[in-house]
C-alpha cells in the first residue's frame, strides 16, 4: 500500500496544470536548459535549469544592492527659468501625499518600493535554505506569497513611465538624470532575471525534495 502511494505522489509531482486551458502534462523528461509549453494552449508552463537556485539568488542580491543605491542618489533634476529641483526615488510617493493625493502615494510606494523589497527578501528567503539544503520552516509560506505577489509586480510599468513622461519633461525643462535612475534600471533588470529564473514548477519540487530528504 505504501509503495503505491508512494508511486502516485511521485506521478503527481512531476505533472502541471496549464493556466491557459488546465490541462495536466507531465514533466518528467525536461532536459537541461529546456522549455515546456501546453501541447494544447501553448501557454508557457516550466523551464528547467539545474542552477536556477542559485542564478536567482545571484539576481536577487544584485537586485537588492541596486535598490539601495536607487534610493540613496538623486532620481532626476530638472531645471527651468533659472529654478533647480532634484527629486529622489522616495520623494516620487512623498511629493503625491503633500499635493493631497494619498492614495496615489500609497500605491506608487508599495508597488515601486515597497512590494519590490518584499519579493527580494521572500527570493532569499527561499534560494538560500534551497542552496545549503535544509527545510526551512517558512519556505512554503514564502513560496506562495512570492508566487502571489510577481502578479502585482510592476516595477517595468513604472519605469516605462518614467521614461515617457521624461520625454514630453524635456521639451519643458532641462532635465538631467542622477545616479539613481541608471541604479533603478538595473535593479528593475536584475529584479526581473531573478524573478523568471525561479521557476514556479521546478522551485516546488525543490521544496519537496528538500523536505522530504
């Protein structure tokens, strides 16, 4: 009776659900460096890499250095008739609460700083116990917040936005951009690597293996 429960949770573990059309395939012949869609969909399911664990951690420690920097410069300065203003990173929710828009800076904080930090700290808290192979008591509660929180992640959007409204800035003001930018656009680089690096799929088995050894 064992042996065949133990045979089914094997079968199960190697099988996923298409978030496109749900169906189950199997992936146990995923070979180094392969990807795997739904052979019905199409929809990207799982890629295989031996080192993801640590390729994520890597990302996501550059990730963090980058974020400190971001936060520890000059975002922007712009100058027009004679008047200078530079604006850090933190000061773009700050200035949205002093002209009265609360809500705004709650929501441009949590998603450019706040929920980026948080997905960095639940990444580490899952390579490095997956790294050094022990089961760490909160790898499955990290695991499923950091799954929940990459659909909220929009630390791309935010850029592009920047980047938009620096255009149409520039035909109004001069506009130099600090060190602080060229550091956010790394971390939004290294943040993204880290982030499809760690396979959802391929992370759980991890968290299996590790628990069950």
């Amino acid at each position: 009776m064992r042996r065949c429960v133990s045979k089914v949770n094997f079968r199960m573990a190697t099988l996923i659900g298409c978030q496109g059309c749900d169906m189950l395939v199997d992936l146990t012949a995923m070979p180094e460096g392969g990807r795997a869609n739904c052979p019905r969909c199409g929809h990207f399911l799982a890629r295989y890499r031996s080192d993801a664990v640590a390729r994520a951690l890597a990302y996501c420690i550059s990730a963090a250095i980058a974020l400190v920097i971001a936060n520890c410069f000059a975002f922007l300065t712009m100058g027009a008739a004679g008047l200078q203003t530079t604006m850090t990173l933190p000061e773009t929710a700050i200035m949205l609460y002093r002209y009265g828009m609360p809500d705004l800076a709650i929501l441009v904080g949590g998603f450019i700083l706040v929920l980026p930090a948080l997905a960095l700290t639940l990444i580490m808290a899952i390579c490095v116990p997956l790294t050094l192979g022990y089961a760490a008591p909160w790898l499955v509660d990290s695991a499923r917040v950091l799954y929940t929180l990459n659909e909220w992640s929009m630390v791309e959007v935010f850029l592009i936005g920047v980047i938009v409204s620096l255009v149409k800035l520039s035909q109004m003001a001069e506009v130099q951009l600090g060190y602080s930018f060229w550091a956010y656009v790394a971390f939004s680089v290294f943040f993204t690597l880290a982030v499809s690096t760690l396979d959802r799929f391929h992370c759980w088995q991890r968290i299996e293996a590790v628990q069950l050894s």
